[in-house]
C-alpha cells in the first residue's frame, strides 16, 4: 500500500523537531500493521486549497502507479481561514479535488487545525464544520481534529512557543493519536482498496 498525505504545512509537520508531523506519526504506527506500507508527505508550507488543487494529481499521479494498492489523504484549510478566502472558494475546491481523486483512489480526509490568530481560530472551526458536511454529501471518509486539539493546551501552547502557528512534537503527537482512535479511519485504512 502507498499512501500519499497532501496539504499544507501541517501535513509537513513544519515546527517538529522531530521531523515527522502527525504525518510520520500515523505512518510509524500503521507500519506495525502493514509492513509494505510507504508514505508519501506532500504538504507544502502556506499552501491554500487553490493551491492544492493546482498541484495534488500530478504529485499524486507519480507517486501511485496502477500496479500498487494506493490512497490519497488531504488536509488543508488553515491557510485560508487566515487569508480570509470565501468559505465558499475553500469549499468549491476541496469538492473539486475530492470528486477527482476519489474516481481513481480511497480517499480521506483531516480537518482543518486550529490556529492561534485573531478571528482565524473560529474561522478554522467553521471551515473545519463545513468540510465535514461536504465530505458527508460525497461520501468521503473524514475525521475533525480540532475539537481534540483545543481539548488540550498542547497545541496552542506549543505553537505559541515556537513560531506562533505550528506545534511541536506534543501537538503533533495528540493529532496522530485523534486521526488514528477515529472509526473512519479504522474502517478507512483496513478497507479493501
């Protein structure tokens, strides 16, 4: 199985000393499940959904021949809730990207993260909201991250610590555990391809 994480800087796992993001996280716990598994982190740093949409098949596409059992996860959202993009525009594109890959590959998709900036947070949540319901009208397998990042002060504080919007290894950490606890992505990534 080859897996492909497309997004933003949290996909990157920018901020973790570590270098591994919740990305390398989820990776390192479901190698002990498959041993053939390969991942793939194509988050970019400040990248918005348009951006997204503009690169992610061709990224993709090189990287999940037809031979290999391949699926796509995307996250992204925070960018534009902090350069204000339309909901709408964040929404038409993650609609246009879902409907495209999920013809070819599994997908699945993260929500949106909180970040700590004025206004940007509850914009994040709205955003985050509005994506789940979209990925609920495609049938898209989707898990919120950011009731459980804000459950706990690791996140916020750990980006405050460092460069205002990325957290370290704590934060990232408590996000793997989220994706991975959830049902969808149990169902998700024990599914036949």
């Amino acid at each position: 199985m080859r897996i492909c994480f497309v997004g933003d800087s949290m996909v990157n796992g920018t901020g973790d000393p570590a270098y591994l993001g919740w990305v390398g996280r989820v990776l390192q716990a479901e190698r002990k499940r498959r041993s053939e598994l390969t991942g793939y982190n194509l988050g970019i740093r400040r990248d918005r959904s348009d951006q997204v949409r503009a690169r992610w098949r061709a990224e993709v596409e090189a990287r999940l021949p037809a031979e290999f059992e391949g699926r796509v996860v995307f996250s992204f959202g925070a960018n534009d809730a902090v350069q204000n993009i339309p909901p709408p525009t964040t929404l038409a594109h993650t609609e246009a990207i879902l409907i495209e890959a999920k013809a070819r590959w599994p997908v699945f998709m993260v929500g949106v993260t909180p970040v700590d900036l004025e206004g940007a947070r509850v914009r994040c949540q709205e955003l985050d909201r509005s994506i789940a319901a979209l990925c609920g009208k495609l049938e898209a397998p989707f898990v919120s991250v950011f009731d459980g990042l804000m459950a706990t002060p690791v996140w916020l504080d750990e980006a405050r610590a460092g460069d205002g919007a990325h957290p370290a290894v704590g934060g990232y950490s408590r996000m793997a555990e989220i994706i991975l606890a959830s049902e969808a992505w149990q169902r998700w990534i024990t599914s036949a391809a």
